[in-house]
C-alpha cells in the first residue's frame, strides 16, 4: 500500500453562516474559500480526493508538503474571508501512513486518523500527531507545540497530539515537550495532581492522561504493582474519572475511606490519593495526590 499524507481543510462555524445568511450568501463565500484551498493545495503537491460540503480531502506525498500547504492555507485565509460581519476560519488535519486507493479515492485507517485532527482542531489551528510530524524534514523549521496525549479510535496507545503555529508573530509560540508540561487555560472545571512533588493541572479541555510503568504512559510510575498502561484519568459528563486497566487494580482513598477498583472506573471526588496495583500509600515518590 502507498504512504500519502492525508489531510481535511473545513470551514470553521459554517452552520452559522447559513444561519445568519442563508444558503446562497454562505454557499458563495465557502466555495470562495474552498477554491482558496484547493489553489493552495496544488502548489505544495496536493491531490484533490472530493468535496464534502464545507470540507476538502487532498493527499500529499510526504508530510512536508502537508506542513507547507496547511500553513499556506490558514495564511491565504485568515483575515481575507468576511461574510457580513462574520470573519471566515478554517481548520485543518492531517495524518501520514498506508492509504488504500482506488477510484480516484483513498481509503483505510490513515484516513480514519486525519479526519480524527481535522476533529480536534478548532478556527485557525493546523493539528497533527507526533508520528507525522516525525516524518517532517529536521531542516525544515516548523513551530509546534505538544497538546499531550489522547485516545483515538481504533488505536490501542494514546496518541501524542501536536500543534502547527502558522502566525508570523514568534511571541505567541511556546515550545512543549510533553504533555506534563503543557499550561492549560483557565476553566470552570480544574483538577490537580501532585507526583512527588510535581505538580499537574488538568481541565476539562486537557487530553486524558496514561498512568503506568510503561515509558510511553503521560504519567510514569515504576510502582512494583503497576501495569505498563495502568489506568486513564479523563473528564466527561462534568467529572474527572479514573479507569482502571490494570491487572492488580488501583486503589482509591477519598475521605478516610479506601476504594480498590478493576477493570471499571469511578468518579474522583474532592481530594484523595491513587496508588497503583497496591493499597500501601506509604511511598510518596509512587502515589498520586489529587485535589478537585
């Protein structure tokens, strides 16, 4: 099978655009924008694969030639695209790998993948992963940042989610290298964790984070009982959860009271602490201390 870059360019917000302007005003100015894309798509190698409405889907030979269309596309873009007082914004996904093509279409998990970016972005964000972005030319000097890790569907790991800066202005760039290391903005919903001594905040915006033994996990734990994917600490419904994944559990003490939790998750209240396949807390440098 061929390795292509796959990526989905799409018009941020677009319903509001029909909304607020009605089919033909909005339809015009996307197909503006759309052919934009497209224009800037075949000067870096691109292929067009279809049309879906307020989306194209192109392909690209290498990841490169993704990274210098998707920072054109946002440049072209940005500030130059207006439908009444709306300013129009893009955003943009992409993934390299096997692709399956026939028909003039292509097809297979990779595809899957990109269009899971083309998701996460939000207005005027160019969002890959970490396996892509190493297929990028060293020389080639891109501004990036690490947004964590995160699940994706039909993928066992996490996967390390990576941010393309486009803007001229170096000020807004901050280089991250994990996803520990990420500062979160400021939210409604906050959660702390402390691993000896360090200190970790996550919102609801946070990617999920991987505790265990293993050195792919966000939060690494050489706990005697741990697993190498332990568990998973995620927000949904309003509340930050544990899942437990492990082959000993994880055990929970919230108010005095302990908790041993297999193979299910549950939601973490207040403060407490998380140790992994044990219920001795005794070791500070293996337990997590949480504060919501």
């Amino acid at each position: 099978m061929p390795k292509l870059t796959v990526l989905f360019a799409d018009i941020a917000q677009s319903t509001a655009l029909f909304d607020k302007y009605g089919d033909d005003k909005a339809r015009s100015a996307i197909s503006s924008v759309l052919d934009t894309l497209i224009e800037v798509s075949d000067k870096h190698n691109g292929v067009l694969i279809k049309t879906i409405g307020d989306e194209i889907m192109c392909t690209f030979p290498n990841a490169n030639d993704a990274i210098c269309a998707a920072v054109g596309m946002q440049e072209r873009v940005a500030g130059n695209f207006v439908l009444g007082s709306h300013p129009i914004g893009i955003r943009i996904g992409f993934h390299h790998g096997d692709v399956i093509a026939e028909d003039g279409d292509v097809y297979g998990d990779t595809v899957n993948v990109a269009a899971r970016m083309a998701g996460f972005a939000k207005k005027g964000q160019i969002i890959t992963n970490s396996v892509t972005f190493k297929e990028n030319d060293e020389n080639c000097a891109v501004r990036y940042r690490s947004l964590g890790k995160t699940k994706v569907k039909g993928k066992l790991l996490a996967v390390k989610i990576i941010e393309i800066f486009w803007q001229k202005d170096e000020s807004q760039v901050t280089r991250i290298s994990t996803a520990l290391d990420l500062k979160l903005p400021e939210s409604d919903y906050c959660m702390e964790l402390e691993i000896n001594g360090r200190k970790i905040k996550m919102t609801e915006n946070s990617p999920n984070k991987v505790i265990g033994r293993g050195e792919e996990c966000d939060i690494q734990i050489l706990a005697p009982m741990a697993s190498r994917l332990h568990a998973e600490i995620q927000f949904s419904d309003g509340n930050f959860k544990i899942v437990d994944q492990s082959t000993n559990g994880t055990w929970l003490e919230i108010g005095g009271n302990s908790l041993r939790l297999h193979r299910d998750k549950t939601v973490l209240l207040g403060k407490g602490q998380i140790s992994l396949g044990s219920a001795d807390f005794s070791d500070p440098s293996i337990v997590i201390k949480f504060e919501i």
